[in-house]
C-alpha cells in the first residue's frame, strides 16, 4: 500500500509537470467568446485558434452559430475556406443561389468575393474558417431578418 501511494504521487508529479511545459496549447474545443452583435443576427461564439500568426500567415477561427442565426454580406483580401465540422449552414456568394453546407462540407470562397454564411433556420452550425492574416475583414451589406427568412424558405433541408 504504501508503494502504490508512492507511485501515485510520483506518477501524478509528472503529469502535472508535463502539463507546464512552454508549449503554446489551445483547445478546439473551448467554445470561445460571445460575439458582439455587430455584423451577424443572433448568437454566435468564437474561438480564435490561430489568429494573426504573423509566420504561418493565416487565422484559424471556430465559428458558433445558434440556428437562426447569420453574417451579414462580407469579403476577405484572401481566399477563406470554411470547413463545417457540425450541423447546417447556408452559403451564397453574391450573383449565385445560397446552399446548404452540412458536417463535413468544405468550400472555398475566393479573395475579394462578397458571400455570407450562417446556421440555417432550424440547425446549429460549427464551422472551421480559415484565411489569411493582414487585412481585417470588409463588412458590405446587412442580410437582414427578411432575406435570411426567404433563403430559409427557399432552400429546404432534406
């Protein structure tokens, strides 16, 4: 008994030195901060995984979006990919038809094209983004309560 204490202490010791290491760690997990109601309708969290690494280049950014929920219309100064890895999202790129994304899609948007994405009306949506660093992104238009509503309408989950 007295070695099984002794073993324990020393096992846990160690972990709890391999945990304060000088290793940068963040966790996908965390679902991030609120977001201010400025550019979006409804709820939303990030979590900025990778934001403005100065070496790699690009933001990784997890996305929450409650259903109901949406973007309004913006364009980014470098191609930005979203990949959803829970629920639905709508998509649409201005001048095309909005989509619906579903867990596992991953689309690319090119630099400089206006687009907006969201949960869809009925579903959550976490989604990864991906782009580059520099230029903060370009907020062009509202997607107000009436036009989310219309896509909703118009493009029905199966």
């Amino acid at each position: 008994m007295k070695y099984s204490v002794l073993t324990l202490f020393i096992v846990s010791s160690l972990s709890v030195f391999a945990q304060n290491s000088e290793y940068k760690v963040s966790s996908y997990f965390t679902a991030g901060n609120k977001a201010p109601n400025t550019h979006y309708i409804g709820e939303a969290w990030l979590n900025a995984i990778l934001h403005d690494d100065t070496e790699l280049g690009y933001n990784i950014i997890k996305a929450t979006f409650k259903a109901n929920s949406t973007l309004d219309w913006h364009k980014h100064s470098s191609a930005q990919v979203l990949i959803i890895v829970d629920g639905e999202a709508y998509y649409q790129e201005k001048g095309k038809e909005p989509v619906i994304l579903k867990t596992g899609d991953v689309i690319k948007c090119e630099k400089d094209i206006e687009h907006w994405h969201s949960s869809t009306k009925f579903n959550d949506v976490t989604y990864l983004a991906l782009y580059g660093g520099g230029q903060p992104t370009t907020w062009t238009e509202v997607v107000t309560q009436e036009y989310y509503d219309r896509v909703a309408e118009n493009t029905k989950t199966h």
